[in-house]
C-alpha cells in the first residue's frame, strides 16, 4: 500500500515549503519507497488523522500513522531494512540526532528570520492570518521587524555554517561517500529557504552551496522538483 505523507503547502501546493517535510521526502526517497503526498495547509495540521499531532510531517502506512521527521526516518528504517539505511546503524542514529539539535538550533533560527515574510506572503487568506498571528507572538514583534535583521545576520549565519564547510573537506556527504538522513536534516532546512525566500543564503562558490546542489540531484533530482524562489 502507498505510503501517505501529508506535506505542508500554502496557496500553491505546488510548492511545499516545510524543512522537516523535505526530510520526510528525502528519507522515503532513499529508501525507494513511493509516498502520495496530501497538500495540507496550517490550519488543516491539527486535524491530520484525526489529529495525532501539532505538527507534519506526518504519515500513514498501511495501519501505521508516525508524527515528526526523526521518528518517521527511524521508523522507514526499522520498517524496511532490506533497503538503504539512513543511519547505518546505531552510532549513526545518535549522531544524527547531534545535526538535528545543531541545524534547529543553528541553522533554523536564522533562516526562519530571513523568510518569515515570503513565508506569509506564500499563504492563502485564512492561514496568513494563522501564520502572523502565531510567529508574532512566538517573536514577540511584528514578522516585518524580525526580518530587518537579515542583511546584518548574514556573515554570522555563513561563519556558523563551518563546522558543514569543514566536514565537507573530508567526504563529499555528512553520511560520507554517499549521503545519510543526517545530510536530508540540514538540506531540509536549507531547501526551506531556498523554496521560500529568493534570500541568497550562501554563495554559489561556498562548498556547502556545491553539497546542496549534490543533494538537490539526488534521487532523480526531487528537490529541484520546486523552483528556487525567484
Ligand atoms: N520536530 C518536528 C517539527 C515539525 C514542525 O515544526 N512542523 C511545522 C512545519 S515546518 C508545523 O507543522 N507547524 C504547524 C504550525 O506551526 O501550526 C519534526 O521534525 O517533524
């Protein structure tokens, strides 16, 4: 039976946008397994299968319905082992949960501060409303004051991006010679940004912009399947 995900969208659900989405996607992917995608807006998460979770990614096989981005990429795992690993094992899994917490709380803040407003501006009505509401209270100011930081921000985003720069000199993936969900968490969070902001995030010359594009071809290039936005 096909695998359902439900996928975070805004007016175009041709275009969704959510980090943790993207790694659902990479994951099914890597394990060669085929997802039917439910377009699902922000107001519609709170009753996702009757409504087993705040947040999506969420998905169903068969009678199994798993809530959040690790869990769901632990249980593909666990689930269908004659496939391709995301964690090549044990060591693996607990190493990915370090670049999880380091891209949520490095990489994340950042970028939602540079896209907060193409973000808005990428809802319908009913959810844009959701949206400014919500993120204003979480920032405790107007979504237009938290983006006018963005240009000041940006060499300290890029600086902070050295330990990926770094690494990327030894192996051309996190998961080494071929990529791992830990290298799904970070393109997740980047291919976010990309989808939601024509924000330039990094420079083309960066090596860690040259492993986006390496991830961005990955299973037939789903990725690039959504324009950057422009
Ligand atoms: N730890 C969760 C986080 C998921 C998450 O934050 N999802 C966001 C979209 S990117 C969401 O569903 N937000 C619902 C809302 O803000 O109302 C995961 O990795 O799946």
């Amino acid at each position: 039976m096909t695998i359902l995900l439900y996928d975070l969208v805004g007016h175009d659900a041709g275009r969704p946008f959510s980090p943790h989405c993207w790694k659902a996607k990479m994951a099914l992917a890597h394990k060669g397994l085929d997802a039917a995608k439910v377009p699902t807006r922000f107001l519609e998460v709170p009753k996702v299968e009757g409504g087993v979770s705040k947040t999506v990614p969420v998905i169903r096989d068969g009678d199994k319905i798993v809530a959040d981005s690790f869990a769901i990429a632990l249980y593909l795992d666990e689930a269908y082992p004659e496939r391709p690993t995301l964690f090549g094992g044990e060591g693996g899994k607990a190493m990915a949960r370090f670049v999880e917490r380091w891209s949520q709380l490095t990489i994340h803040p950042y970028i939602a501060t540079v896209a907060l407003t193409d973000l808005h501006a990428m809802q319908d009505e009913p959810n844009a409303a959701y949206f400014r509401e919500s993120r204003e209270q979480r920032y405790g100011k107007r979504l237009e004051e938290v983006i006018a930081g963005r240009d000041a921000g940006l060499s300290a985003f890029r600086a902070s991006l050295e330990p990926l720069r770094a690494t990327l000199t030894y192996q051309p993936f996190l998961g080494g010679a071929s990529p791992l969900f830990a290298d799904y968490i970070v393109f997740g969070a980047l291919q976010w940004g990309r989808i939601a902001s024509p924000f330039r995030l990094l420079d083309d010359t960066d090596s860690i912009a040259q492993w986006f594009g390496r991830c961005l071809d990955l299973h037939g290039g789903i990725g690039r399947e959504v324009e950057a936005a422009a």
